[in-house]
C-alpha cells in the first residue's frame, strides 16, 4: 500500500530531516509549517495554523496521510501555557485527520525533559533522575507538554484505531534556521564571534556537564528511528530514547570544537558563564559580520538560543540515555558526535550561515 508522510513543522530540525529520509526510502510527504521549506522541492506542503482548528480542517481537508510525524511544539512563558498550547496543536491536529480515518500510524517526537521535567523546573524535581535515562522510568509528579501531548496521542489513537510511537531525543544537532532549541548552530555562531573579536571560546556551563558523560542526537538519528519504528511492526505503541548511540564528556569534546574553528578552548573555569548575557549585545555585531563575509542571514536571534543553551550545558548533573528499547527490536544505526557536529559546522559554512 501507498504510504503517504504528513511531516508536521517540516521547516524545523527534525522534520527537515525525517522528510528527507522518507524521501530517500519512497514515501510520498507532505509538509505543513507555516512557511514552505527552501530546499524539499518534491514536497507539498499545506500552510496552516495549528490552533486555529476550522482552518486547519480546511487546509487538510485534501491530505490523507497514512502516517504523521509531529516534530514541533510552541514555546510559552509558563509551563502552564506549554502544555494548553501544545496539547491543543496535537488534538486540533489529529482532530483534522480523524475525518478520512486515513491514518494508520503517528509519531510524536518529545525530549529529556520527559525525565528531567520541564523549563521551570529543568532537573530540580526534587530527586535528580538516575542516569542512564530509560524509558521504563515513571513520568515525574510535574506538569510537563510532553504528557499532555502523549495523552492526546494515546485518546486519538484509541478513537480513530492508529498506531503511536514517541521518540525521545536528547539535544537536537541538525540545520534549521530560527529554531527554539538549537545547542549546534548556536556554539558555532558563538565560535564564529569569538573568533571574529578575539573573545575566548568559554565553556558556559556547570562542572557536572563539564566532566561528566554526555549525548547528543543527530538529526539524521532521529529521522532514521522514526522511519524505522514506521516501518517496524514491533515498534507499535512504544516510546523510545533516540541519541546518536556513543557517549562522550564536553571536557574532551570542547577543545575539538574551537580547533575546527581555530579558536582557543577555555573550559569549566570554577563558575558558570552563561551564553545569554554573554551574547545578548551581539546583535550588531552579528548583522556587521555577516555584511562583511556576505552571510544570508543577518538576525542573530534566528542563529542563535543561547538561553537553550544554557539549559543543556548548565544542569546539575550528567545526562545521557539508554537505548534498549530500540536496540532489542532492531534499530543499529550510530553516529559519532564529534562528527555530528563537524558535519553540521561544514553545512552552515556552505550555505553561508557562518564564515
């Protein structure tokens, strides 16, 4: 049977990137974000808002999906805003679809903070979760979007008789220009200044991240695990951790890092050194470098989450994840981190996102 891919914020990382493998392995896509992708010219894309539901039924009324993958969400102030605002983009989505009952399968992709819980209590539950992270760990007594949402994928899925899976990356390293939560793009956007003025390439975060086990994941990784599980018949109604499959410490990572872009390393120095602050005046900066090395995107708050950032590098403890779940049903695939980040560094390089 036909199988046709709604990729639902196709323009992010990880749908950029799941909509590329699906691409690579036959599938028809569909993309629906509020802007067309610039670089997936086989794809139709649906232009729609999530929480406006009559227009969103208009808008799909013409699309019959047998699977979507949702990898977007919409950040608020408040944790209570999260889980309304994002809770209602899946319901008003799947709502959309349940007409045709044409889905056979959904994927939603959440995160860590499934564990660690959500911004306003980033890894201070209380009890800081036991690491490695496996799926099998309880949600914690917190409000958390990633719950809301899962519990609108679970009530769908149990009306209109599809198949879920959730996928749990750790932070993202992919291409995507004006995405919320971007560690990659913006380290390299932070190297490129230092680089520039001469600043030294400092470790912002806490000595747990500093010496401890870390990962990542891929974007490619991502996309892989989600067009597996979509073709996997174990992998039904199941929740797997996805990270690019090695573990590595930002003591031995960072100095590999600012050699790519011929800058000195400066690591834990005893205190945290957020990015925020440190990169909150650089707008000019940024729009005047990029003028001087012809770069196409001038706006530093479309490159760069240094508040994002901090979050990640900034926890209390180390964080990597187990992935057994995947593993014992099948799912091989691995990337090497330093890699991941090269190969994204060479990619903004070549598409003048960076000099």
């Amino acid at each position: 049977m036909k199988r046709t891919a709604l990729v639902v914020g196709i323009t992010g990382i990880g749908g950029n990137h799941v909509a590329r493998e699906l691409l690579a392995n036959g599938w028809d896509v569909v993309g629906l974000s509020r802007r067309p992708p610039q670089d997936l010219p086989s794809v139709r894309h649906v232009a729609a808002d999530l929480l406006d539901p009559a227009a969103l039924a208009s808008a799909l009324a013409q699309v019959a999906p047998t699977h979507v993958f949702i990898t977007t969400w919409m950040r608020q102030d408040t944790e209570a805003g999260n889980i309304r605002v994002n809770a209602a983009l899946v319901r008003n989505l799947l709502d959309a679809l349940s007409p045709r009952k044409s889905v056979r399968h959904v994927a939603l992709v959440t995160g860590l903070k499934h564990y660690l819980g959500p911004f306003e209590a980033y890894a201070s539950s209380g009890t800081l979760p036991d690491t490695p992270l496996r799926e099998s760990q309880p949600r914690l007594p917190l409000e958390n979007f990633y719950y809301a949402q899962e519990d609108e994928v679970h009530a769908a899925a149990e009306r209109d008789r599809f198949t879920w899976t959730v996928h749990r990356p750790h932070t993202v390293i992919g291409l995507a220009v004006g995405n919320a939560m971007n560690l990659g793009t913006t380290l390299a956007v932070y190297a490129a200044i230092c680089r520039e003025t001469g600043r030294p390439f400092q470790f912002p975060g806490s000595e747990a991240q500093w010496k401890g086990l870390s990962d990542v994941t891929d974007a490619r990784m991502l996309a892989r695990q989600l067009v597996w599980a979509a073709d996997t018949d174990a992998a039904r109604n199941e929740a797997f951790n996805i990270v690019n499959g090695d573990v590595f410490r930002w003591s031995w990572l960072w100095p590999k890092l600012a050699a790519w872009f011929g800058v000195p390393a400066c690591g834990y120095g005893g205190t945290m050194q957020p990015l925020a602050p440190a990169m909150a005046n650089d707008h000019a900066l940024w729009r005047d470098i990029a003028l001087r090395h012809g770069l196409v995107e001038p706006d530093l708050d479309r490159m760069a989450s240094p508040w994002h950032t901090d979050l990640d590098l900034g926890r209390p403890l180390e964080v990597m994840t187990d992935m057994a779940n995947s593993r014992r049903l099948g799912f091989s695939a691995y990337q090497a981190t330093d890699a991941s980040f090269f190969d994204l560094f060479a990619r903004l390089r070549a598409e003048r996102l960076i000099p």
